[in-house]
C-alpha cells in the first residue's frame, strides 16, 4: 500500500503508541480489501458508544487511547439521553458506565453528539469520502448525499478519526458503486409515507441482501429516502442504493441496468407488514428525526394528551435547533430525547409492544428490545398514543 512520508512517520511512532497502532490497524485492513492507498477523510461516525453494545472490555480499552482525532468526528447513539437519564428511568449503574464511555470518547476528541443523522449538524457533500460507522447513516450519506464511506466498524471508524485517513477501497471507488439489481416498484402513489418506505426497504433488504439496487417506479422525497435505505440496511446488509432520477448518481451516471436481474415488488407485499395488535407504547425516530420530522409531529400533536408513553428521537443539534417544534411535542406529554434511540437504549425493553413509523425499527425492535413490534404511519402513531 502507498504510504506518505506523514504515515511512515505515524508507523514509526513519531506521533505516539496510539496513533501508531491505529495506522497500523487501517493499514492492515487496507490490504485484506486490496487498498492501494488511504483517502483523507471529511469526517467520521463512530459506533460502539453504548454501553450495551461494548461492555467493561470495550471500555477498557478506549481507555487505554491516547490521541485526538483530527477531523470532526461523532458518535454512534448511546444507551441514554446525556442530561436527561433519570427522568427515562435509566438504572444508575447503567448510566454511571454509559458516562464513563462517553467520557472516554470525549478524551479522544469525539465530540459528543450521539446521533445516527450526522448529516444534519454538517455538511456532507457529493463525493466526500468518510469514515461512518451505523447502518442507516452509511446509507444515506452513500445514497442520498452521494458522498462515499465503507460501514466501517467502531474500531475502523475510531482509527480513521484519530489518523484523519481510511483505506481506499469498496464504496470509496467509482467501479464498486454500480447497481447490481433493479427492484422495479409496482403500484407506489405520490402519497406514500416514510412508513410506506420503510416497510418496502424491510421488504426489499431481504430481497438483495448485500448488493446494490437500482429502483424504478418510486419518488421519495428526503426523510422518504431516509427510511427506506435504513431499513434495507437493517434486513439486507444494503450500504448504497440508487433510485432512478432521485439519488444523486442516477442524475450524474447513465447506469446500464438494461442487463441487470430485475425483482418486480408489488404494493400488496408492502401493505401485508401493516399488521394491527395492541401495543404499550409507541416509538419514532429512528433514524432519528429530521427538522421537518418534528415539524410534522408537532402539528399532529397539537391539542392532544398521550394516554400511553410516546418517545421521540433525535439528536441533540437538531433539537436545540427546534426547540419550538420540541415544546409542542412535549406539551402533549410525549418525551423528546437526545443521543439514544429506542434500539440501543435497554430501557425499551420493558415494553411487550413497541408502535413505530420506521421498517428498521421494526426488524430491530424484536430482537433488540425483545417486544413486538408494530408498523404504521406517523399520523397513526400519533392516533394510538393519543387514543
Ligand atoms: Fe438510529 Fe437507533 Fe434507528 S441508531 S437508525 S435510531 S436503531
């Protein structure tokens, strides 16, 4: 792999153990997937921040770091909102190791914003390369922003903070980012729903597992997208999709997709996942919300009282930003919580039946939190919280 005079003098240990080893680290993955060089990097995602997910040995070990990344750098959501733990119900202990996480991260120079929606605190543009961790943000930026990142792991993606670089290889290359397989949607209205996207990209992920598809048939719009690609990437492993004259590479490339296998997806595949069954509570944001999400939920809200728990998710940049549309929310009694998500925070797990807007939420849920889960529009979301 062609190294500059910069990384020599990081692998000789010019620049300290733990810069050395994470060079090492990237350098060893860049030539197990072919690199031939490393990229600079805009900025990185990093997962592994809940301490659900990494245990006492993960934090072990980030306390054993000592460097500063040297781009902007985030992280994944965490199993808490920072501030407001208790009012959630979080159990001490738990919170006492999740801040000691976070404060590691801090040390490193992570900046501690927990979210899966970095691209809503800053600027992600066409052909930036990065270096993110989480499924649905990977996606996005890949697909909708048009910018370039492998799904990296937590260490990957804690590495490439700290050395400002990621090896140059899969989605970081033009060549890999061709479609493989056309799903040609049947029957999708102007009024489909971010429910209706996400149930499809839960159908559809399963269909292409981890290749690259190429839709016809559909317009979503921003959040639509969203959905849609963060679903796929929870039920297939889909790190970059293209929907033909929406995503920015349909608008650039003439893709040949005359040659390519072609899946027909009927609308009825998609309704089928609509099932109703009472639930305990209801959860959105996942990924979390966007300005226009909290928008909306504010405006179903007014008026209303929930009668079962209703949490919102979204990161704390994008609330502080929103604080009239979070006000109104609250005013109905939901909560409206930042850096965790109703996936990695454990305190869902004590609901048997969880309602959500999201098809990622909704291959996640079960397994993650162990209840049911239900699928439905935003507006009925509302509707069951508030019956
Ligand atoms: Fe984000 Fe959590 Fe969903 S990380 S995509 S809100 S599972």
């Amino acid at each position: 792999m062609q190294l500059d005079r910069d990384d020599e003098q990081i692998l000789a240990g010019g620049q300290g153990e733990t810069k050395q080893k994470m060079l090492e680290l990237l350098v060893a993955l860049g030539k197990v997937f072919g690199a031939e060089r490393l990229v600079p990097i805009k900025s990185a995602q990093v997962s592994g921040a809940s301490y659900k997910t990494i245990g006492k040995y993960g934090l072990e070990w980030l306390n054993s770091l000592d460097a500063k990344a040297v781009v902007p750098a985030v992280l994944n959501p965490i199993g808490m909102p920072r501030t407001r733990w208790q009012e959630m119900g979080v159990d001490p202990v738990f919170a006492k190791n999740q801040e000691a996480v976070v404060a590691a991260y801090a040390r490193l120079g992570i900046a501690l914003e927990c979210t899966c929606t970095p691209y809503y605190l800053r600027e992600t543009s066409f052909g930036d390369h990065l270096a993110w961790s989480e499924s649905s943000a990977v996606s996005y930026s890949n697909s909708v922003i048009g910018a370039r990142t492998n799904r990296e792991g937590g260490p990957g993606a804690l590495a490439a903070a700290l050395v400002g670089k990621t090896p140059c290889y899969g989605l970081h290359l033009g060549k890999n980012r061709k479609p493989h397989v056309v799903i040609d949607v049947q029957g999708a209205t102007r009024d489909w729903t971010v429910a209706d996207y996400g149930a499809l990209g839960y159908h559809a992920g399963k269909l292409v597992g981890n290749r690259i598809p190429y839709f016809t048939g559909i317009r979503p719009e921003r959040d639509q997208l969203k959905a849609l690609g963060a679903a796929m990437a929870a039920t297939g492993a889909v790190a970059l999709y293209h929907v033909e004259d929406i995503t920015p590479e349909t608008q650039k490339i003439r893709f040949d997709i005359g040659g390519l296998e072609k899946i027909p997806v009927e609308r009825n595949e998609i309704t089928t996942l609509f099932k109703e069954f009472p639930v305990e509570a209801v959860a959105l944001g996942c990924p979390h919300c966007s300005p226009e999400e909290l928008g909306t939920l504010a405006r179903l809200l007014v008026g209303k009282r929930v009668t079962k728990p209703l949490y919102v998710f979204a990161s704390q940049g994008v609330i502080d930003a929103n604080r009239k549309s979070v006000d109104a929310i609250e005013k109905s009694g939901a909560k409206v919580y930042a850096d965790t998500c109703m996936v990695v925070s454990p305190v869902m797990e004590r609901y048997k039946g969880i309602m959500v807007n999201s098809g990622k939420a909704l291959a996640y849920v079960p397994d993650m939190c162990g209840g049911a889960a239900r699928i439905g529009t935003t507006e009925e979301c509302v509707w069951v919280a508030t019956e």
